[in-house]
C-alpha cells in the first residue's frame, strides 16, 4: 500500500497524481512537464525546453508535437532578435568610434 509523500493519503500506484491534494507521484508528472511549466521554461529556457516535452507523460502526442514546433520557431526568432541586436550594436560603436573629434 502506497501513501502520499504530501498529505499521507492513500494512492493506488497507478495513478500520477495524488487524489487528494494533486500531488504529482511520478517522475515525468511534476509541475515542469505541465503545459505552464513548459511555456514557463520556453520562455527562460529556449531550447532546452524540448528536454521535458519529450520526458513529459502528461502531454498528448499531439501536444508535444505542436511544443516542438512553437518551440523551434522561437528558438529561431530569438536567434534572428540577437543576431539584430548585434549589428545594431556594431553600426553603433562603429558610428561612434568614427566621430571627428
Ligand atoms: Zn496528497
């Protein structure tokens, strides 16, 4: 028999989630492979996002999929907003190192 390591109940080793509090039981089920925790991690992360959308057992195949995608696209937005900002620094300290003084 199996207890939860939160609030003591009673849980069927099936399950992922504690029927009591919410508990999450396994690995693959806590609050980063949620669909919050994964937005959340994309936004810090980038990338490494990916790393819990594939571990994750609460997302859909379907889920994950359209993760991996929004997930790339983002990767690659933030790359292109980098790669701008780096010119723009360049023209800038270029413009700068070139006044007549
Ligand atoms: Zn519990």
């Amino acid at each position: 028999m199996l207890f939860c390591p939160k609030c003591s109940q009673e849980i069927d080793e099936r399950d992922n989630f504690c029927r009591r509090c919410g508990k999450s039981l396994k690995p693959g089920t806590g609050f980063w492979y949620s669909h919050s925790g994964i937005i959340l991690l994309t936004l810090v992360l980038g990338p490494f996002a990916l790393i819990p959308v594939y571990l994750s057992k609460i997302l859909s195949t379907t889920a994950k999929t359209v993760y991996c995608v929004v997930i790339s696209l983002f990767t690659v937005y933030l790359g292109y907003v980098c790669w701008q900002i780096f010119t723009l620094t360049q023209q800038m300290l270029s413009t700068t190192l070139s006044l007549p003084y």
